[in-house]
C-alpha cells in the first residue's frame, strides 16, 4: 500500500479544478439570467473551451477578443465580457484541497505547480493566492506557449524539478493530462474530488492516515 512512498520526491499539482474553483459559467449566468440554455448555445457556438485554450497557449485577449468579435459579432459583447470581467469566472479555492496541499508542504515532498493559463491572466492574480509560494517551480502554459497534454510541457516540468518522471506524481482533473503523463512515467492521480484525493495519498504512503 505504501509502495510510492520512497519512490515519490516531487507532487506536481494542477491549479484549475483542483486547487482554484474556474467556470466560465460562474460570469456568463450573470449576462444570461435566467437562460442557461442560452448560456450553453453561446459557449458551445463559439467554441469556447477551444477558443480560451488559444490562450493559455500564449495568445494575448486583445488579439483573441478581435478575431472571435469578427467571426461572431453578434456576440461580441458577450466575447469582450470575458476579458474584462475574467476574475469573475473564479469560483475562489477549493479549501479542502489547499488543506491537502499544506499538509504535504510539512512533508519532505517537493511541491511543484503545472496549469494550463493565460499568463494575462494569471497575473492578475498570482499575488492573492498565498498558497502559491509554497511551490518550488511553477510552469505556466501561457508562459511557454505549450498547453497540457502536449509531452513537451512535461517534459519542461521535469527539467525545472530535476529528477526522472518515476519520483514525480502529477494530480490533475483532466484525463487526457493524466495520459499523456503517465507516457512519460510520472505516477499518476486524476483528481475527482478533495476527498478522493487524501484518500489516494495516504493510501500511497505519502500523507499520514488521520490529521
């Protein structure tokens, strides 16, 4: 049961759904009220989830904003609300997670962050989260220009921790993530929920069974 508890050096979390609560959703209801079949044409319509990931990638908002205002300037308002109003897709930290993550801080385990993010954006906001500082490295996508599942952004993250896939553990909420790392031979947790998640750390050793 306790087979990774050696093996494991470094915990590489992923920030979006997994510490930070983020939808889209969370801003669009207020300009859809009542209407959440609106809301989900709109976002499907436009291709958002494709169209965000552009950025966390690297491209900049303004240039985003203006392309999709060309292709859909019906929605153009609603494309530009994103922007400007950005912070209000956060959904604040998902607490027991950070509970989780302060209590492998006081391990020996190395803590290292990979999300896939605007660097605008990220930004805005690096400062209001403390927990961030408690991570050694920090590899944003839009910083690199490479977005997860992509191997290469991995392989980035494995040069900044400086040891072999094998002692690292990525938590992540996405399944292609989890995947694509796995190729490379990171161990593995696909983040279901905070308590799923303790449950699988400390059957791997790596958290002690009670507080």
């Amino acid at each position: 049961m306790n087979d990774h508890k050696d093996s494991i050096q470094a915990v590489v979390f992923d920030f979006g759904g997994v510490l930070i609560d983020w939808d889209p959703r969370y801003l669009y209801r207020k300009l859809f009220i009542d209407d959440p079949q609106g809301m989900e044409r709109f976002l499907k319509e436009i291709d958002f989830f494709d169209w965000n990931l552009q950025q966390d990638a690297g491209r900049s908002f303004a240039e985003a904003v203006e392309e999709h205002c060309r292709l859909y300037p019906e929605y153009c308002e609603l494309i530009r609300a994103y922007d400007t109003r950005w912070e209000e897709s956060l959904g604040g930290l998902i607490q027991p997670s950070i509970e989780i993550l302060q209590a492998l801080k006081e391990t020996s385990l190395e803590l290292y962050g990979l999300s896939n993010w605007s660097t605008e954006k990220f930004q805005l906001v690096r400062c209001q989260y403390e927990f961030l500082k408690w991570f050694k490295a920090i590899v944003i996508s839009g910083q690199v220009k490479i977005v997860k599942p992509d191997l290469r952004i991995f392989e980035l993250m494995l040069k900044k921790i400086g040891r072999p896939a094998s002692e690292c553990l990525l938590v992540d909420d996405s399944a292609a993530n989890i995947v694509a790392a796995r190729r490379l031979g990171f161990k593995t947790i696909h983040f279901q929920s905070p308590e799923q998640l303790k449950t699988e750390l400390v059957e791997m050793g790596l958290l002690p069974a009670r507080d």
